[in-house]
C-alpha cells in the first residue's frame, strides 16, 4: 500500500525541521521543563485565565496533570454535553480531563500530543480519574501523534463537534497544515475554539531557530494579519476574538533577544459555516434563551457579542448562522431568514485599526457602530 500522503509530507517535516524545530520542542516539554514553574515567561502560564464555573472541576484533576499544564488561555466552549471533541496538543491531560467532565459519559475527548513524557503522565492517572468522575467506561483517549497529520491517527473527516488548543498551535512547523486538518475534521456547524500566542510582527528567521525561544511559545507564535490571511485560504471568512492580553516578557535574557517584537495570547472561535466576509443586514434577531448552565444570565460568542437572556439583539447573518446552524441552536431563538436582504451593517474598520485591536466581525477588526448598529 502507497505512503498515505499527508504521513509522508510530515515524514519530510520530521527530517527538515529535526532538531531544530519538532526535537526541540520535544525535548524542551519532555525533558528541560519538569513543572510550569520552569518557564522563563509567563506566554504559556497567564493567571486568572480560568473562568469561575471550571475551577471546580479543574480542582477534581490530579495535581501531577496540573502541574505540567502549559496553556496560554481558557478555550472551554458551553454545550458540550455528550460532544466529541478533539484537543491538539494535549499535553499532560489536563484540558483532557477538564472536557472529560463537561461531555459527561455519553461524550468523548481525544487527545493528540507528540511528547511522550507528558502522555505517560495523562494516562498513568486515566483510571484515577475516571473513577473519580463516577465513569464505568472511559471517555477519553489519549494518542501520540503530529497535530499536523491526524489522518494517521484514524480520525475521520467530519466526526469531531468541537475542537480545541491551548498554547500549542505555535510549536508547529506547518501551520497551515493544522488548520486545514481541522476544517477536516470538523463536522459541519462544527466549532474550532483555542488559545495561542500571537505576535504584532513578524517574527525574525534566526528567532525561530531559538530553542527556548520556541519552548516558550514566542517564536513560532504567528503575526496576527497573516494568521487572518491563513484562515482566508481555508475558506474561514469571519472567525471572532473572544479575548486577548498582551504577553509581559520580563526575562531579560529573552526580553534582550525579542527586542520590540510584541506578543499577545488571543482566543479565538471559528466555526465550519459558509459564512460571508462582511457583516451583511438581513434583519434577522436572536435571542438567548438563558438555558446554558454555565451561562445563566447572558451567553458571550466573542468580545463584541454578549446576548443577555431575554433581550432580543439584532444580528448580521454570520452571527444568525453561529447561533442556529451549530450545536447552539437550541439555546437561541433566531428570527427572520435571509429572504430580505438590507445592506452592510452600518459599521466598518476604525481608520488604521487592525485585528490587534480586537472587537468586530471579519477576524476581529475593531469596528465603528452607528446607533442601532446591532451586529458589530
């Protein structure tokens, strides 16, 4: 049987990029770093990043597992009750088994992760969970793989609900090869919610030969308006900022290699719909129903959407489909359809403003409302 291509395009990856990119980021979460506190920055650590309703839950994760977590953010979506979903880069588990309890024992988690020294840790504590959760079956999987090439790893087009990762999309050699395995794997309303770490430039190429550079998450991070270029190419027209801050790099050792470069650790949410690049009126108005246990008094799609229950909020048809084309559909009563169409909301770019900026819809520019702008 012939090599299954995309194993042998990241075979050449291995060979090109070893040792200075997949080994040294192999070796860097393997064997340099024993616990978070061995980080020179805070990229992949960042406090208070864990909303009040998962601490928990996080709290029930055994402390060897919390103890090498690695993340940069929170990307935990509401209504996940018996999902399926897939975390790349997984690491020790512990977003593994923070999901573990939200899908419940009728869901199902997947992690992907290459180093082997962090996959050890999440298994050898698999039973301890599952008990502690009151699961007779497991409900998650752990496997060692690229998140480049999940092919390998048997997961199929299209039977994955949700997929998510935290501070871990950075490491990758071949970005662009992740995220088109994600739009694969997703189901079609399916959902794409994860934290990394961006940069407001370029980063130089001698910069991301840097082992500890790279181990800290900066400098693979990507530059934010080529990552907006990168999901353009994969047909995601309108992905949204759910947060942002910018990384303090305090160190000064990398702080004196980095020199003006600025990072930010960033959320972001996308879904697989075939949505439009603009922010276009059809009239159309949802309302949140207040249904979500975790969202009781209002539901917040990204930094600009934040739909209080009860109150009807009118919305560009992008948003209509994310709110009643996905699984959040029974969450939301969406009036109108898209049979009337009204022109572009009465907002655009701010003059000079880019994605860094953070609110609006088309990837998050920053965006100008006029009165009764209710989209962006």
């Amino acid at each position: 049987m012939p090599p299954h291509p995309v194993s042998a395009k990241i075979r050449r990856m291995q060979n090109e990029a070893t040792p200075s990119t997949l080994e040294s980021v192999r070796n860097y979460y393997g064997k340099v770093l024993s616990s978070s506190q061995d980080l020179k920055t805070n990229a992949c650590c960042l406090p208070g990043a864990v909303p009040a309703h998962l601490r928990e839950k996080i709290a029930r994760i055994h402390p060897e597992v919390q103890d090498r977590f690695y993340g940069c953010g929170s990307p935990i979506p509401s209504a996940l009750e018996g999902a399926t979903v897939l975390d790349l880069g997984c690491g020790t588990g512990r977003d593994v088994y923070l999901l573990s309890q939200l899908v419940g024992p009728k869901g199902r988690v997947i992690g992907v992760d290459m180093t082997e020294e962090q996959l050890a840790v999440a298994r050898k504590h698999l039973d301890w969970h599952m008990k502690l959760f009151g699961y007779s079956q497991p409900n998650v999987e752990f496997h060692q793989g690229y998140i480049e090439d999940l092919a390998t790893l048997g997961i199929r087009d299209g039977s994955i609900d949700v997929v998510i990762s935290n501070c871990v999309v950075n490491l990758s050699p071949d970005k662009r090869r992740v995220f088109s395995e994600i739009f694969r794997v997703l189901k079609p309303g399916g959902e794409l919610l994860f934290s990394d770490v961006f940069s407001g430039r370029r980063i130089p190429e001698p910069l991301t030969k840097d082992p500890v550079l790279l181990g800290e998450c900066l400098s693979g991070a990507l530059y934010k308006e080529d990552f907006r270029r990168l999901m353009r190419d994969m047909g995601c027209l309108d992905f949204r900022v759910v947060n942002k801050s910018p990384l303090a790099v305090t160190e000064p050792s990398v702080k004196a290699k980095l020199g003006n470069i600025d990072f930010y650790s960033i959320t972001f949410r996308a879904f697989k719909l075939g949505l439009e690049d603009l922010c276009e009126d059809y009239g159309q108005v949802a309302t949140y129903l207040g249904t979500l246990a975790d969202a009781p008094h209002a539901f917040e799609l990204d930094d600009h959407h934040r739909l209080e229950k009860g109150r009807p909020m009118l919305v560009c048809g992008n948003t209509a489909a994310m709110l009643q084309d996905t699984r959040y559909a029974a969450h939301f009563r969406v009036q109108g359809d898209r049979s009337v169409h009204f022109g572009v909301f009465p907002c655009g770019p701010t003059p000079g403003a880019t994605m860094a900026a953070g609110s609006g819809s088309n990837g998050g520019a920053a965006a100008v409302c006029s009165p009764g702008g209710g989209c962006c």
